[in-house]
C-alpha cells in the first residue's frame, strides 16, 4: 500500500476515535476589509463569510474587534449614532446565519445599551446570542475614549457544544489577570478579537503565545489587515496551541484561515515529564492566599 494511502486511513482513525480520547474540530479566523462606514453591508459581508465558513465544515469562524461599526470615532455622538442596537434586530442576520448553518460566530461591535455604549464581542451560536463580553479596559484612543466600562465583571466564560470558550477583546492581552480569570473559570479556547496597528507587533509575536502557555489554552486572535483613518492594522491573525506554540497565521493575507484543534488539550494544567521526578503543575501550585500580600507590599 501506498504511503499517502496509509497516511490517509490513519488520519481517518484518528479522527473517528474522538469519542474515547479526544475532539478534533475544524476552528476558522476571518481577516479582511469590512464595509468602511457601513455597518448593515458588513453585517451582510459576515454573515456570507460565516456561511463559507460552514461550507468547509468550520465548527466557529471569528472576526476582529468592533469589526462591525469601525472603531474610529471623534465624539460621544457619532459612536452613539453608529453603535450597534441589539435589541433593534441589527444583528439578525448573522444570528439566521449561525443558526442555519450551526456555526459559532465570534464578532466585534460597539454596542449602543439603553444610555451607555459599549465596545462588546458577540459569541453567537446556533441557539442564538450565547454571551457578549464588555471589555473592561479601555486604552485612550480610537472610540474607546467614548466609550463605557460595565458596572460589574464576571469571566467571560461560556459553554458551548464545542468546548467552553472565553472572550477578552484587544488591549486586554495586557493584563495576565484577565486570562488567568478566564482559565480559572474553564475556558479552554480563549478568542480575542484585535484591531492591533503596526505599533502593537508586539502584541501577538509574544504577548498572545506568553498567555496561551501561561493558562494552558488555545488562544485564537482575528485581526484587520487594512488601512482605516490613517491607521494600518497589522494583520497577523493567529491561532496558538496551548503550549505557546503557533499553528497558524494568516501574516497581512485576505481570507478565511482554518485548523484542526483539539479543545481537550487545554484541559491538561500541568507538565509531567517523567512521572515522580519531573512534574510542573502551575494551577495546582499557585498560591493565592498569599498574593494579597504581595499586592499589598510596598
């Protein structure tokens, strides 16, 4: 028999052995040009990406930070009038969409709430909106300055048939303790949706594979590539395994990117190379009894 033939039925195998071991499952990134100043046509544009997402077997696609409105503003009015109305119904195409085509759709919006504004990603599923994460920390620029911080602060940790999946968007990736909440709270794919500009590269060349090793994760960040008000994004979308590995990146690339993940990998917290003598448990031995007074020191 063939080599590729033999390579061909053991990857079959494996894959149908999922049940027993473990959950091999097509995960998808989007990066390119939204409908500049046109929120409705790239609602529109998302929800076809998501279907072809779908059409190649894609269990999730996700898609950068305030992907949606744009994230540029200069005033408190004009984020107000281009902010996203749930509760309107403005995102109910990509809602029909997820729904019949049973994908998970994460996306980035700023979001008008009664009298605040939030800069907010959706975790759409099947079943509809399954969770939207308000980012708490808001650097000083673009909309953001405008912008709102909720009241309260719970993880952003939400199950789903696919695995337990946590949000942060952007500027987040700065704070460890964001991630480790997440973690702690179970999340085993944390997706971060960025609008990170050149100036940011240090942002997903180390910070994004530092917090996936640190808590053990898939860290999956989708990220512009374009050029919007003078400020050129990156790209550099990524997916990163949960040793601080990169699998993918999309580089400054259109398109939707895809991988094979393995969520149950992010369950395993500790490092054990030879039973008895070298094992790292990180999880288990952190000690947070005593970093109040750590906090506290001067």
């Amino acid at each position: 028999m063939k080599q590729s033939a033999i390579n061909s039925i053991n990857k079959y195998l494996s894959l149908i052995t999922y049940q027993n071991e473990f959950y091999i499952m097509l995960l998808s990134f989007a990066q390119f040009c939204p409908k500049h100043g046109n929120t409705a046509e790239t609602i529109t544009l998302v929800s076809e990406k998501a279907r072809e997402a779908a059409n190649n077997n894609a269990k999730l696609i996700a898609f950068p930070e305030c992907f949606l409105t744009g994230g540029s503003f200069e005033s408190r009015k004009a984020l107000e009038a281009s902010a996203v109305d749930i509760d309107r119904g403005d995102l109910d195409p990509i809602l029909h969409t997820a729904k019949e085509f049973s994908i998970y759709i994460v996306v980035g919006f700023y979001q008008k709430k009664e009298n605040q504004v939030f800069n907010t990603a959706a975790l759409i599923g099947p079943e509809g909106i399954i969770g939207l994460h308000h980012k708490m920390h808001l650097p000083f620029m673009i909309g953001d300055r405008f912008t709102d911080i909720p009241g309260t602060y719970q993880p952003s940790v939400f199950d789903t048939a696919i695995g337990k999946i946590g949000l942060a968007i952007c500027y987040e990736i700065r704070f460890p303790e964001v991630f480790r909440t997440l973690a702690l709270a179970g999340a085993e794919l944390i997706i971060l949706p960025a609008a990170w500009p050149e100036a940011a590269r240090l942002l997903p060349d180390i910070f994004s594979k530092v917090r996936a090793a640190e808590n053990f994760t898939y860290f999956l960040s989708s990220n512009r590539n374009d050029l919007d008000d003078g400020m050129q994004f990156m790209g550099e979308s990524h997916l990163i395994g949960p040793n601080g590995a990169e699998l993918i990146n999309a580089g400054m690339q259109d398109g939707i990117f895809y991988y094979d993940a393995d969520l149950t990998l992010a369950k395993n917290k500790s490092i054990i190379r030879d039973p008895g003598i070298y094992e790292v448990h990180p999880f288990q031995d952190r000690r947070p009894q005593d970093y109040g007074s750590l906090a506290e020191a001067k």
